[in-house]
C-alpha cells in the first residue's frame, strides 16, 4: 500500500503556560497541506525492514516514527511482518510536522492492511502517544489545537482560492531550542477570532508565532526570508511552528524569480479549504 503524508502550517501559535509534566499547552489553527507530501509504502514481508530516501533521517531506525507506529500496533495485534519504505521530500526540522504524518498515516494504512477497523477516535488516541501533533493527520482537516496539540476542535476557515509560498531556509530548528526562550501567556485572545472574524490583511498585526521572537533572533536569515515574502505582496506571512519554514499566503500567485538562492527549498499551491 502506498500513502501519501503531507504536509501542515501553522496559523498562529500561542504558547499559553508550561505544564507539570514539561510540556507546554498551546492555541494554534493547525492546516494540512494535501499536495506538499512525503511517500510512504508499507507491504506484507518475511521480515521487519525499514528503508528510506529522498532526504537523509538522522538517527537509528528505531526511532524513526513509521517504525514506532508499527511496533505500538504490533504490541496489540500480533501485526506480521512488513517492509516500510519511506521517502521523505518534506524538510525536518521545518516545523511542517512531516515526520507527524508519516506516523500517522503509517497508523492508518497498517489499520486498513490488517483489517484492525479502528476509527478515528482510537487512531488518534494511538496517534497521540507518538508526538503532540500527530493526533491532527488522522482526520487531516483544518482544526484549532489546544493542549498539547491533541486537543482538536472544528474551525470556520475560508481561503479558497488563495496562494501559499513554504520557503525553508537549510537549518534545523530543534523544538527544545526554540521553547528555551518562549515567555508563555495565556492572557492573549484565542487566534480562532482572528482566524474566524478579521479578514486576511488584518492578520499581519493580530495572528502571531510565539516561536518567531526566539527563533528570528537565533537566525536572522529567517526573519529575512519573512521580510522577504512580505516585499514579494505576501498579505500574510509567518513562521510555521518552530521553524525554520516561513509560509506566505498571497491573493495571487506571486513572481518570486530570483528572490530566494537555490539552497532554500520554495513550496508553492493553492489553498482550497473553504
């Protein structure tokens, strides 16, 4: 079976207060990018056996998140062996939560291969003990995250016919560095009322990443690429999750020619979610 995980954005994060148990509880309208995807094949096997291509995963197989997917299965359906090949064209690191779909599309197909019939609601339960974003993937569909980010709720969001730029610098944005200088506030109004009740321009001033104070001054060649988009006629640009992505949203498609050099990776579509 072969799946195709995509891609997400955030529009605006808040970082509301640190938890007991160190995480932190956040307010973010997380959007799925259905044409910006990762390859995903899973097949019956002999043997167990991972692989990837595309862009190099660091670390050891075992902690790679198709392969935790499939052993959390295992462990309570006596899964059969299978070969998963993986070929990752979405950056890590990029705060596109790539590594989230593929988990939880893995999750999925393995559910469908197996005939497990698990709905929804149980896939985001085992979703959410593989990482705080994957629990969104299973429905894949606009929606507002609170918690941890496993707490989803419907969103009115309307940008149909609009354009997105996804510009990623070559740097890695580790979660722990990038929270190292969050200062959390949970006094600030839910970005759902800007999302759902100001129109786009108004977005510049009122939707924000609490990630970007921290991240931008780290790396300022991230906020460059930022200003840049803004130059560009973007009417709403912002860092996506931790970083280091920097997603624009334009009324029409824009003439970037040669306003980014060949080592970031530019992503452009059409938003469609009314």
């Amino acid at each position: 079976m072969v799946v195709f995980p995509n891609a997400k954005i955030n529009l605006g994060l808040n970082i509301l207060r640190k938890r007991a148990d160190g995480y932190h509880d956040i307010a973010s309208c997380f959007v799925p990018l259905p044409t910006y995807t990762d390859v995903l094949e899973i097949l019956p096997a002999q043997k167990f056996s991972f692989s990837s291509s595309g862009i190099r995963i660091p670390g050891i197989e075992d902690d790679n998140l198709c392969v935790k997917a499939y052993r959390l299965l295992q462990k309570d359906f006596q899964l059969p062996a299978v070969q998963i090949h993986l070929h990752k064209a979405i950056p890590i690191g990029a705060g596109l939560g790539g590594g989230s779909a593929d988990a939880s599309f893995a999750l999925c197909c393995l559910s469908e291969m197996f005939e497990l019939y698990l709905d929804d609601s149980i896939l985001e339960e085992y979703a959410a003990r593989l990482g705080s974003d994957c629990s969104f993937f299973i429905k894949n569909k606009p929606a507002m995250a609170y918690g941890t980010g496993t707490d989803l709720a419907p969103v009115n969001l309307r940008l149909a016919g609009l354009h997105l730029v996804v510009v990623t610098p070559p740097i890695h944005v580790g979660t722990a560095e990038a929270y190292a200088g969050v200062r959390p506030d949970a006094s600030r109004p839910d970005p759902r009322t800007t999302i759902e009740k100001s129109p786009l321009p108004a977005w510049k001033s009122t939707l924000v990443n609490d990630f970007e104070l921290t991240v931008f001054k780290k790396y300022p060649s991230i906020a460059e690429v930022k200003d840049q988009l803004y130059e560009a006629g973007a009417d709403y640009a912002s860092l996506s999750g931790s970083g280091a992505s920097v997603y624009a949203i334009f009324r029409q498609q824009p003439k970037l020619n040669d306003v980014f050099v060949r080592k970031e990776k530019v992503w452009q579509g059409e938003l469609s979610f009314e």
